[in-house]
C-alpha cells in the first residue's frame, strides 16, 4: 500500500523539533531556601508568597516538631533572604 500524501524526513523532522523536553527550573523559598518549583507552594515550611498556607508542624508529633523548628530557625540564620530587585 503507498502513502498518498507522504511526508517527507525534513518535513517530519520540523515538525518534532518543538518535542524536546525542557529543564526544570527551580526558586529558592523566601523563608527556609528550601528549592520549590515556581508559582507552587514550599512543602518544608508550608509558605506561599510570604504567607503560611498550611501549618507543617501541626501534622508532627512533639519531638518532630522540636527538630523543624530547630532545623528552619538554623536555615534562616544562615543564609539571609535578598531580593534581586
């Protein structure tokens, strides 16, 4: 059986030159530096946009809670938070 209306390499070629997959790029959380896709909320301190969304610590039992809130208070005194602007 014959293609009618084959396409040609270059043509098929052109087309799937838009298939390739691109990089992730990530954003450092304005709170605990934790890397976060763009636009979406941090899973380690529950903050979007400056603000808590959800209260990480409130799922964790005592001892757990003790050890983030050492871990995020030692982060933000590490690394201080500037905005390119």
């Amino acid at each position: 059986m014959v293609v009618r209306m084959r396409s040609t390499h270059g043509h098929t070629r052109n087309r799937r030159a838009h298939h390739a997959l691109k990089g992730v790029h990530f954003v450092k959380c304005k709170k605990c530096g934790t890397e976060i896709l763009p636009h979406t909320l941090c899973l380690n301190c529950g903050t979007y946009n400056g603000r808590e969304i959800i209260d990480v610590l409130k799922k964790l039992t005592k001892k757990e809670r003790k050890k983030k809130e050492k871990e995020l208070k030692e982060k933000r005194n590490e690394e201080p938070v500037t905005r390119n602007a």
